[in-house]
C-alpha cells in the first residue's frame, strides 16, 4: 500500500522541465539536445510543454513561430531564449536572387505564387478601421537592401526617380508576382535583398497561449497588418488575447504596422466600422468592449505582461499596441523610436506606444523618441502610471491622453519636444514632470466613453470629457510664445505654455509647488505658484548608447511651495469617483524621483530631479 501511495505522488508530481536546443546545423528528427538540436523553433514549440526552455542557437531563422500552448502558471512558463552570448536573428522575409534588368537603375524579379504559400504580402493591402491612405495603395510587403528597407512607390514610374530613396513597386496576376526595385546602382544579384513573405514572427495562431517568455533574440521583418483596436492586432510579434507574457531584452524591428502588440482577439470584432460606416467609431467600439466583457476579459484572463528592456524601431504604425489586452501589465526600460518614419500613410493608431483600455499598466523609464507621437493612452486609462519616462524629437506629442476620466498618474517625465500634452481627457495627476513645450487641452463632447471599477475591467459607466479635474503638482514649465486664442471654436481646443488653458475648463482644476519659466502661465486657482525669467531650453545629446541632458534651472526654484505627492493629497476624482492610488492598487508615494534618487519628504524639490536646482550636465539614459 506504502508503494502505490508513493507512486500515485509520483505521478501527480509535474514533469521535470526539458531544455530543447534549436540550431542552424540541426535537424527536426533529433531529440533536442545540446548534442542533437533540432533546426526549426516551429519543431521546438510543437514538443514545449509547460516548464520547458527553448534555447536557440546562434543563426538566421526564416520561420513563424505560432507557439501551440502557453505555460499554466507563472513558475511553469514556456521560454523561448536566444542562447546567452549569441546572436539568434528571427525573420519573416526570405532572400530572394534572380532579379533581372528592366530599364535604368530598376530590376524586376517574378515569382510563382506558389513561392509564397498561404500569404502573399505583394496581394495584401494594408487597410482597417481609422486607417488613411493618403489616396495610394499599401502592401503589407516590403523590400529590404542589405537590412534596409525599400520605400514602396505608388506607380511603377515613381521607381525609376530615387529620391527621397530606392523605392519598389508590385504586380500580381494569377500565377505570377512581379517586384520590380531601384537599388541605386547596385547588382541585386550580388547584395543581400530580402523580402516579408509572412504576416508576424512570433503570434499565437489562436488566443489562451498564456505564460510564454521571449528573450534576447533580434526579430526582423513582418508583413503585418494595421492594428486598429476593433480588430485583432497582428503585430511582429503579439500576444494575441492571452495572459502574463515576458517580453524582454530583444531587438524588433521592421514591421510594416506595427512591432509589439499585446491586443486584442478577432471574434469579438475585426474592423467592424469599415463593415459598418453608418453607426460611428466610438459606438462601434463601445460594442466591441461589452463583448470582451462578454468572453471574460478581466486580469484573472487576459493581460499582466511584462515588456521590458527591448529595442524597437522601424515600425510605420506603432512601437507597442494594445487594444483591451494589455491590462495590468508592465512597459518599463524600452528604448523605441523611428515610427511612423516615412508617413506614407497615417491613421488614429499611431505612436510609440498606443493603447487603449491601459487598466493598471504602468509605463515605466522607457526612451521614446523620432516617432510621431511618443506615448497614446486612449480610453480607459483607469490606474495607470507613467513615470521617468524620456521623450524628445517626436513631431506629434510625447504625451497624448484621449477620453479618459481617470484616476491616472504621469510623474517624473522629462517631456522635450514642441509638444508635450494633449488634453483631451480628465481626472489625471501631474506631479514632478518636466514640460519644456506647450500643452494643449480640449473637452470631448461628442463621444461616451467608459470609465470602471476600482482596478477591474467592470463597468462603472460612460460619459462625455468635460476637461479639467486635472492635478499638477511641482512641475517645471518653460515659457514660449503669449497664449493664443481658440484654435477652433467648435473643439473649445486651447494650446500654450503652462497651465492657463484650464482656467475654462468644466472642471477646476488643483495645482500647487509649480515654478513657471518665461512666457509660462500658471493656472488661476494655483496658490503662490513661482514665476522666473526664461532659461536657455534643454538640450539633448546622444553619446553612443548614453544620453546626456543638458538643464540650466535657476537655484531658486528651490523656494516653490512643494508638498509630497501621495494618494491623501490628490484627493478622488469627480467622474468615477476613485482616489489616486499605485497601478497594483496600494496607496501612491511619489518619493522617488527620475533617477530614483529618494525625495525630501517635506519640502521635495520641484520637477523629475531631487539633487538638481542649477545648471547641470545629467545622464538620463539608461537610468
């Protein structure tokens, strides 16, 4: 009896993990040992059960990986990792030779369409709900010169003129696609020339493939689609509707769309406003998060991911998307930039991280820069925090809020491009930020939005953005240009320096420990704020993977009627009715600064550095 008793535990015991061994020399017959790899990380991901290591060896994989099962707990994940020290390269292109010339500098290359197996990028057009294409065709395919990518012409005419660079065009007929290039005087014949064959690298091929690590390799090369939040979001590389991914310390990039998403799923809409034009977007996509709620989206399913530590860049659409799925999760340490590089094609979707629904997601130390607008939370950014993070050069924004009605946090930033803050929402707390541009604010009655439950996907109710009910505490503001009007009478749009324009909003605002430089304007109802004479405008410098800022603040800032920020003093906010707490829901203490230094905690100096009140040369990257 002792015996069977003890091998009844046995058995109920969790196998022992595996480590299986993908390599270039390998073969899919062998075991997966470090002896005997296999060669595909498809064949690896086929035996991976929960527990197991996929360690891939240094080499070049031309494959998808659409993992068949996740991990079922935290401390019994699937990993897939590069094996340490080594450069593993994972591509959705294949290198295509036998380019012939056609007239000048331009080469043509026919394929059969069999080459292309179950998706041909050369026949897909990008297409979506809020996408625009500026009046042109866009494929999801892509061209690439020895790792560059080609920019892909609108008519074949357009390809033999390179300027602004080598471009490439695409026919198709029933047997055939014809690519034709200008490679600027180069033999195709003779460079390296690669071209996206398949629509991610790594994706689910179903939602509920949970717990699945990916670590340390450079991922290149998708023919993706655009990622609107009321469709399934194929990215790169994406999580597809599942729960507790890490991805972290990876290079991304080259993805026609977007590189990251950790979005939504297909059957619960897929570009319904395309299918459906006469009823609006906001209603569509208020239907869209009543059926997500309908199949159990809720932290116990979906969402608390991990993004941390990656490179990503060369992404037209988005660094990091997310539509509903990206709950609870952490983006911290990610350097992102070069998005939406071309502007060929624009849409409402676009940035260095854009999502929708950021439920208790905090945003954490990431660099953005060079990507049109930096960081997009768009409805339901209910619990979020955005702290110490850097943005600089982008031409949009760095930091666009849009219908959401709090409580959210965004502290400790350094904002440094011509525009830091679009408004269109309410209920946020800004506290120890840097804003050397304008900021612009806008009440949005046109469209109902939800707003929830204390850090829950839950319901609480939906309503218009009235603007305001905003907190802003021991910020630093530069000045620039005298306060403009309206921008448009019917958006009641107003944009400047400081915080003047939320003297008309709807909702007072709550302001204190502010020191405003040159034309900066403090808002009305701000006791004592501190105004100073103009100081030279920050400067950024990149010293090869160092970034350095250069802030010359008078010492006297030190004189601005600081207080601690914590939950206690932000009070609750007017629409749902919540305090200002931590994104994991434990009470907020912001006594720590960008650099992580610990603050006074009775006098903290104003803006994102404790120990800096004069002229200073800082390192801000990496923190």
């Amino acid at each position: 009896m002792r015996a069977y008793s003890f091998c009844l535990i046995l058995a109920l015991l969790p196998a022992s993990a595996a480590e299986i061994h993908v390599a270039v020399n390998g073969d899919d017959a062998n075991d997966g040992s470090s002896l005997k790899p296999l060669r595909t990380i498809a064949a690896a991901a086929a035996r991976a059960q929960a527990g197991d290591t996929v360690t891939v060896h240094a080499g070049t994989y031309r494959e998808r990986i659409a993992p068949p099962r996740g991990g079922d707990s935290e401390t019994r994940r699937i990993v897939y990792q590069a094996a340490p020290g080594e450069e593993v390269w994972i591509k959705g292109s294949e290198v295509v030779r036998g380019w012939k010339p056609f007239r000048g500098d331009v080469w043509a290359l026919k394929l059969p369409q069999s080459f292309f197996k179950n998706y041909n990028p050369y026949t897909d057009l990008i297409e979506g709900d809020w996408f625009t294409s500026k009046g042109r065709p866009h494929h999801t395919g892509e061209v690439y010169l020895n790792g560059k990518p080609l920019l892909e012409a609108a008519t074949l005419e357009r390809v033999f003129d390179p300027k602004p660079e080598p471009g490439w065009y695409t026919e198709s007929d029933p047997a055939t696609t014809t690519l034709y290039a200008n490679f600027g005087g180069r033999n195709p014949n003779q460079e390296t020339v690669e071209i996206n064959v398949r629509e991610a690298v790594f994706y689910p091929d179903a939602p509920g493939r949970n717990y699945i690590t990916v670590r340390g390799f450079r991922l290149a090369h998708a023919a993706t689609q655009w990622a609107a939040p009321t469709a399934e979001q194929i990215a790169l590389i994406g999580t597809h509707w599942s729960k507790g991914w890490i991805i972290e310390n990876n290079t991304i990039s080259d993805s026609k769309c977007s590189c990251v998403t950790l979005g939504k799923e297909r059957a619960t809409g897929h570009n319904v406003w395309v299918k459906n034009p006469k009823k609006d977007g906001a209603t569509h996509y208020n239907e869209v998060i009543l059926r997500a709620l309908e199949i159990g989206w809720s932290r116990d399913n979906i969402g608390s991911h991990i993004v941390r530590g990656n490179t990503i860049f060369n992404c037209e659409q988005a660094g990091i998307a997310g539509s509903l799925g990206a709950i609870h999760s952490r983006i911290t340490g990610n350097h992102i930039y070069s998005v939406w590089r071309r502007r060929q094609f624009t849409g409402a979707e676009m940035g260095g991280i854009k999502l929708h629904g950021a439920i208790d997601v905090l945003i954490e130390g990431n660099r953005i820069h060079n990507t049109g607008r930096g960081l997009w939370m768009d409805w339901m950014a209910q619990g979020t925090r955005i702290t110490a993070n850097l943005l600089y050069d982008n031409s949009t924004d760095d930091l666009f809020v849009e219908v959401n009605h709090g409580p959210f946090v965004v502290d400790n930033n350094l904002f440094l491009s011509e525009l830091n803050l679009s408004d269109w929402s309410e209920g946020g707390a800004y506290a120890h930020n840097l804003f050397a541009g304008r900021i612009v604010s806008r009440p949005e009655l046109r469209r109902w939005t939800p707003y929830h439950r204390p850090h829950s996907t839950a319901l609480a109710g939906v309503t218009l953005t009235n603007g305001g009910d905003n907190r802003f505490h021991n910020n630093v503001f530069l000045g620039g240009e005298a306060k403009p009007g309206l921008r448009g009478a019917e958006d009641l749009t107003l944009s400047g320096h400081g915080l003047w324009m939320y003297n008309v909003r709807a909702f007072p605002s709550f302001a204190s420990g502010n020191v405003y430089f040159g034309g900066a304007t403090p808002y009305a109802g701000e006791p004592s704020p501190l105004q100073m004479a103009a100081i030279a405008a920050p400067r950024i410098a990149e010293e090869g993977k160092d970034v350095f800022l250069t802030l010359a603040l008078d010492p006297a800032v030190a004189k601005a009627s600081t207080q601690l920020v914590t939950t206690a003093s932000l009070g609750r906010t007017l629409v749902a009715e919540l305090p200002f707490e931590n994104f994991d829901g434990g009470p907020l203490r912001i006594g720590t600064d960008y650099l992580g230094a610990v603050r006074n905690q009775n006098k903290p100096a104003p803006g994102p550095f404790e120990a800096i009140s004069g002229p200073a040369r800082l390192r801000v990257w990496p923190r």
